[in-house]
C-alpha cells in the first residue's frame, strides 16, 4: 500500500489547476473576518485556477464562488496538498 505524503504551504506558492484544504489563516481577527465572509476558511476545498505567471493576484475556485486574491493575502493562508 502507497503512503500518501501531504505538504503544508501557503496559498500564494500552490499550483494551478491543483486542490488544496485549507488548514489555517494567519492575521488578524479583520483579515480573517473577511475570509471567512468570502468563504476561506480551515477545512474548506479550494482549486487554484490561475497565478497570472505566480507573479500577481491568485484566482481561485471554493465552492461555486471564484476569488482573487493578491499575493500578501494568500501568504496568509496554509494549505494542505489533498
């Protein structure tokens, strides 16, 4: 039986067209208020659509909703490799 191994990371370095859980959100309590206002929150499933070059802005799918999120903010967020 293969072992499966699982790699931490922040948002801002996952690749495109990749899913990930997310395991926490840094910050303060305003940042993550508007996370979770946006649906980003731990325990929650997000593909990454693009990185525009992993240079710019994240766009990324949770749920039915798309998101864009710039490249501070998502070095907030620690995601797990499904």
């Amino acid at each position: 039986m293969e072992k499966t191994v699982r790699q931490n990371l922040p948002l801002s370095m996952a690749k495109p067209g990749s899913s990930y859980k997310i395991l926490k959100i840094e910050g303060g309590e305003k940042f993550k208020s508007k996370m979770i206002s946006m649906g980003i929150f731990p325990e929650k499933t997000v593909e990454i659509m693009n990185c525009d070059g992993c240079v710019g802005p994240i766009a990324i799918k949770i749920g039915f909703s798309k998101v864009v999120l710039g490249r501070g903010m998502a070095q907030k967020i620690t995601v797990s490799t499904m």
